[in-house]
C-alpha cells in the first residue's frame, strides 16, 4: 500500500527524505513517516509421497491449477497461517511448513512467502472458494499449472528440496509436454 494521506488526520502527506530509505511519505502535522506497506500472503505445496494438492480458482486463473494461497492475518505467524489456509480450503491437515523464499507481485503490491508442507491426515473437503481440489502427480504439475508462473517456481523449488533427479517434471518448461488440462 502506498500511503498518500495521513491514516490519523487525513491530511495529504509530504516526502521527506529519510537515510538510506531515501523519500518517504511523511505527515508534519503527526511527525509520523508511512513506508510501503505490501499485503503478506502465503503460497504453499502441500506434498504426499509422489502427491501435490491442487487447487482451481478461475477466479485467480482461468485455465490452470494453483497452489493454496492466503493472507495473513494480523496476530498470526507465516507459518500459523499455512496450516489454517490449507485446513479451511481443503479439510487437511499439515505439518512443518518449510520456508522456500519470497516472491512479490507487483500488480497487487502481494509478497508471497512461499513454502512447502507435508500431508499429514485428513480427507479432501473442498472449501466455497475453491471450485475443484485434488492430488496430482508432482510430475504433472508444472504443466497443469501453465498460467501460475509463481506457483510453478515454488513447484521448481518444492522438486528441488526433495532431490527429484528426473526429466519428466519439466516437459513443459523444454516444450515436450503433451499433457493437456
């Protein structure tokens, strides 16, 4: 979010230059400063041996699966919220969610902490916000996930944190990829 009036007195903010930060928007009026503030959301690849859940939101893609996504709410850690994101879409239930990186999207001023999880018990329950949900085979699923370039990078990264020395996960990064969706 970029802050254009003061939050407390509404009055237009002015830059004023702060150190390294370099012009910040700044009310006189409350001598406060207002950085940038992106909206934090997770993105997470829950996994099950060979297994990764994927969701449809054709609201988010029109024709291609994504991973669970979420914001974090206030008073919740990163990690708190993954475990809550994945039961309220999908019924399941995770365990040690792994930090894998950050990603940042411009367009919704969204960081993406992105992390990966390992099933732990439950069956599907397939939440009102999602229209379909399911596993798939990890080695389907850059493929399946042809518009969510962020998703794909935190799949590339999930393949890499479990040493997957195969070629047939990335047929569709090297064009040899004939699976349709």
């Amino acid at each position: 979010m970029k802050f254009e009036y003061c939050p407390k007195c509404g009055r237009k903010l002015e830059e004023k230059y702060s150190w390294d930060e370099g012009g910040v928007p700044y009310c006189p009026a409350d001598d406060i400063m207002y950085f940038d503030t992106p909206k934090p959301c997770i993105v997470v690849a829950v996994v099950k041996e060979d297994k990764i859940l994927l969701l449809r939101q054709s609201y988010i893609f029109k024709n291609s699966k994504v991973l669970i996504s979420g914001y974090v709410s206030n008073g919740e850690s990163v990690e708190e919220t993954v475990i809550r994101e994945v039961k309220e879409e999908t019924g399941i239930t995770v365990k040690e969610p792994k930090y894998l990186g950050s990603e940042f999207l411009a367009s919704k001023e969204l960081i993406m902490l992105t992390f990966m999880a390992e099933y732990v018990d439950g069956e599907i329950t397939k939440s009102d916000e999602v229209e379909w949900v399911d596993w798939s085979n990890l080695e389907d699923a850059l493929c399946e996930m042809c518009e969510d370039e962020i998703g794909k990078r935190v799949v590339r990264k999930v393949l890499k944190e479990l040493r997957y020395e195969g070629d047939k996960a990335y047929r569709c990064d090297n064009g040899t990829c004939e699976l349709k969706f």
